[in-house]
C-alpha cells in the first residue's frame, strides 16, 4: 500500500502530478534545488535538495519514509528517481534502465544489440569530431544532444554542407556530447505506455506533424493516426520490444517511432517516465476521460498492470503556428465546431522567436479538437487556426 510519494523535482510539470497523489489521498514529499519552486506549496514535506544529488535525495526519502516515487514527467534525472528505488527497494524504474533512458548512446548500444531497429549513430565529444561523423553516417541526418529529451538541440539537417555548419554555429557545444544518426524518414509517432507487474500496456500513439527542416518541433499530434492498424501495432511492437530490451519496471513509458513508407517501424527515443504536460494534463483526459497519473499509481499501489482505459474518442492538439515577430493584435477567440479548447498565450508586444522547440511553443498557446475520426478533428483543428486572428510584425 502507498501512503506517501516523492516528487522528484516540484517545477510547473511535477504541478499535476503531486495534484492527483494529493486527490487520492496520500502525502507527497517533494524535492527540488529551488527554494521557490511551486510544487512545494502543495506538498505535505520539502526540501530545497538538488534532484541532480542522488545521495541527498535518498537521504532525504529514507528520512521521511516514502513507498514510491510518484510518476512525473523528468529527463536526464530519471537516474535520481531510480537511485531512491533502488536504495529504499521500491517498484519502479531502476538504475541500469535510468541511465539507459538518458543516454542516447547508451540506449542505442542496447538497442541495436537486441534487434530493435534504430538509426546508425555516431558519437562525439568535441565539434571537430563532427566532419568526420557526418561523413561516416551521409546526409541527411540528424544532430542532435546525447543527453536531454524533447526537441531541444535537434537539427534535422538534408545535405552534409547544413549539418557541417553546425559546429561553427555553436550549435554543438563545446563539452557536451552530441550524436549523428542517420535522419529516419516517414511519419514520426509519439507513443504513450506503462509496464507494472510486467505487463505492457499500449496507451496513445499520437501521429505527429513537425515543423519544417531543420528543426524538430511538434505542431500537431492526431490521435488515433491516420493510419491503418497495422502501422499502431507495428510502433507499439517497437516500443515494447525496446523497453524489455532496456529493462524497463513498473513505469510509464514515453517514445519517439519513424514509421517508413513500407510500413517498418524503427525506434528513435525512449524513456520510462510520464510524457509532459500537455499530454498528461489534456489530451490523456480528452481523449479517455481519465487521469494517466492516478492510474500508475493505482498500479503502483495495487502491485498489479496498469489497465487500458478504453476505446476512447477522436483528439487533435494543434500548437498556434504564428510566425516570428511583434505582436501587434489577438483577436476573439474562434468558436469553431468541434472545438474542445483553447489557450491563447501570446499578449500584445510580446516578441516571438522562430518556432523551434517547446518553449517556443508553448509561448504561443494551443487548441484541441474532437471529430467523429480523426481527419474530422484534423479538419475541424485547421479550421479553428484559420478563424484565429493574429497579427505579427516581422522583425
């Protein structure tokens, strides 16, 4: 039975998570290195303890007695979450699958040794290495961090000459370490899952829609994809088959699959953590009407999989495409049919940057709409956005 979690971190995306353990009555212990950060409001105990120091979070778990680390989304400190695991003998993610999550190397050398498709990768530690990668692995290709999750650093790049501009731009730090992989091509699907009591549970699998070369940003996610059947079963086969290769226990699942035009699915990221906010706190519910995180955690609770919520309905999430620029004027907000909702982030004189990863988009604001399949949401989303009037100056 759990009666009290740790938040691992207590930022604006551990906000709905430590709502949920709340509602369902169980006291949450937080951490985070900011004094300030919002979750603690909400917490029953806290500590302003960097989630990067492993030793000082186990401590702190161990002091004050936890039964689980509640599930939230997190990047590169998933290890953190999976050293208290270990330390306090909890369910959850444990260290070898953490550090697989979060490193992008690492993940693809298991990967590949367990058969599950992915792009051919080099590593490097310094941007002079980059000529030499790019040549080895051919354009087009992907550049892209080893550490770090979502869209951030990822430069999809069509000729050799785009991608070997990259290091003179800055773009590949100098001390961090960064990959080349061969660019999948095809349509790119996020994949929402959990395996408890070891049992895979496919969730969504969301069609994505990215912004143009070279960057990587979702505008759109369509779920269920315009797609046959075949194309989900085949992504969820990839993921399952990627997790049990990583090891992954009693966790949620987030990945990344490129299904190619014949219909050959090949993995491109995974981590076991809930996805982010958007996903956990608005289409999940929209699509299911119920929450993701108080169903790990009933798993979680009861020792047992976590059970499929059902058919669910139709759902498309659209960010605000607007271009760069001033903003001069925001209209009324469309009532278009199918429309389910809508935020406007954008405020007359804010300064909008390129759409490239995000925080860029999620700067601008976001709708979401229902259809009886999903080319009638897809349709009633694009007709939302056309009846969405903003004006930019380009600057």
């Amino acid at each position: 039975m759990i009666r009290r979690v740790l938040a691992v971190g207590a930022g604006p995306e551990q906000l709905h998570p430590i709502r949920m353990a709340k509602a369902m009555g169980l006291q949450v212990a937080a951490v985070d290195r900011d004094p300030g950060a919002p979750g603690f409001a909400l917490a029953d105990i806290w500590r302003p303890i960097d989630v990067a120091d492993e030793a000082a979070v186990i401590a702190f778990a161990r002091e004050v007695g936890v039964d689980a680390a509640l599930p939230a989304p997190i990047g590169r400190f998933l290890t953190t979450v999976a050293a208290v695991n270990a330390a306090l003998g909890l369910r959850g993610v444990q260290p070898a699958a953490a550090a697989a999550c979060a490193d992008k190397r690492l993940a693809h050398d298991i990967l590949s040794a367990a058969g599950v498709p992915v792009a051919a990768q080099i590593a490097i530690d310094d941007p002079a290495q980059l000529p030499e990668a790019v040549a080895k692995v051919g354009a087009p290709c992907v550049v892209k961090p080893a550490f770090g999750s979502g869209s951030r650093g990822v430069a999809l790049c069509a000729t050799t000459d785009q991608a070997l501009a990259l290091a003179p731009s800055g773009h590949v730090a100098l001390g961090e370490s960064w990959l080349v992989e061969a660019a999948l091509q095809g349509t790119e699907y996020g994949v929402d899952a959990a395996i408890y009591a070891d049992v895979f549970t496919g969730l969504l699998v969301r069609e994505k829609v990215m912004t143009p070369p070279p960057d990587r940003q979702e505008l759109t996610y369509i779920h269920p994809p315009r797609a046959p059947q075949a194309t989900t079963v085949a992504v969820l086969n990839v993921v399952e088959a990627a997790a049990r290769a990583i090891g992954l226990t009693d966790c949620l699942i987030n990945a990344d699959v490129m299904v190619d035009a014949a219909g050959r699915a090949s993995l491109i990221e995974i981590s076991g953590r809930a996805p982010g906010n958007n996903i956990t706190t608005r289409i999940y519910p929209a699509i299911y009407g119920s929450d993701l995180i108080g169903a790990a955690l009933t798993a979680l609770g009861e020792g047992g999989p976590l059970a499929h919520p059902g058919e669910g309905r139709p759902v498309v999430f659209a960010f605000l495409p607007t271009p760069a620029g001033r903003v001069v004027s925001v209209g009324a907000l469309p009532k278009t049919p199918g429309l389910l909702d809508i935020e406007v982030r954008m405020a007359v004189g804010d300064r909008l940057a390129p759409l490239r990863t995000g925080t860029d988009a999620m700067a601008r604001g976001w709708l979401m709409t229902t259809g009886g399949d999903s080319h009638e949401a897809l349709a009633n989303a694009q007709a939302a956005l056309a009846a969405l009037e903003i004006e930019i100056e380009r600057v």
